[in-house]
C-alpha cells in the first residue's frame, strides 16, 4: 500500500524596498527553498507597503502553515505574530522559526546554514 504525502502548503512574502533590485533573486530563492524542502508554495506577494495586519490573519483561513521570507526584517517587528500562524523560513540566514502552537511558546530559530552541503 503506498501512503500519498500531502505537501504543505506555504506562500512567500516580501517587502519591495527592503528587495530593491534583488526581489527576482529572493523569489527565486523562495522557489528553490520550497522545493528543497517540500512545501508547496501556492504563491508570493513582494510589494511596497506590504500590509501585513492583514495578510498574516488570511493564512490559516487559506491553510497555509509555512510562510516563506527573504530574511527577518522582511516582518520586521510582524515576526512572532507571523508565528502565530506559520513556520517562518528564511533565506538569509537559512532555516527557520517553528510556528507557535501554544501561548507562551519559544521555540528558537532553526538554522539550517551547517545542515546544506557545501559546494
């Protein structure tokens, strides 16, 4: 009997003036870290004036659990509500913050940086 996986669903966020020029390379980032790491990335929104009160609330409606960010001050001050709802992953650095499942919650940042291979 084979078992399906169910991918989990995430979607990638970004803030155009932190990305400037480079937010073609952190969306491509985002894509090649969804796939490394099997999350089904549904889609992205890099903009200028990202609203994130309301964005941040819409994930658990849409069943997104991860969400997918260039780096940390991409939520900014955001972050540990945006955990509240998702796993937060980071290009820079790798890894990620476990979503908080209780009130009160700690969980530390996963970095992920000594786990990729070196090339």
């Amino acid at each position: 009997m084979t078992v399906a996986r169910r991918l989990v669903q995430a979607y990638g966020l970004g803030r155009l003036d932190l990305s400037g020029l480079d937010a073609p390379c952190h969306v491509s980032g985002m894509r090649a870290m969804a796939i490394r790491h099997s999350l089904n990335l549904i889609g992205f929104r890099v903009e200028q004036g990202l609203d994130l009160a309301l964005v941040l609330p819409q994930l658990a409606a849409r069943g997104i659990t991860e969400l997918v960010i260039p780096a940390d001050p991409h939520l900014g001050e955001w972050l540990d509500t945006a955990r509240r709802h998702a796993t937060v992953w980071t290009l820079d650095p790798l890894g990620f913050w476990p979503r908080k499942l209780r009130h009160g919650d700690t969980a530390e940042f996963i970095d992920l940086r000594a786990a990729e291979p070196v090339r």
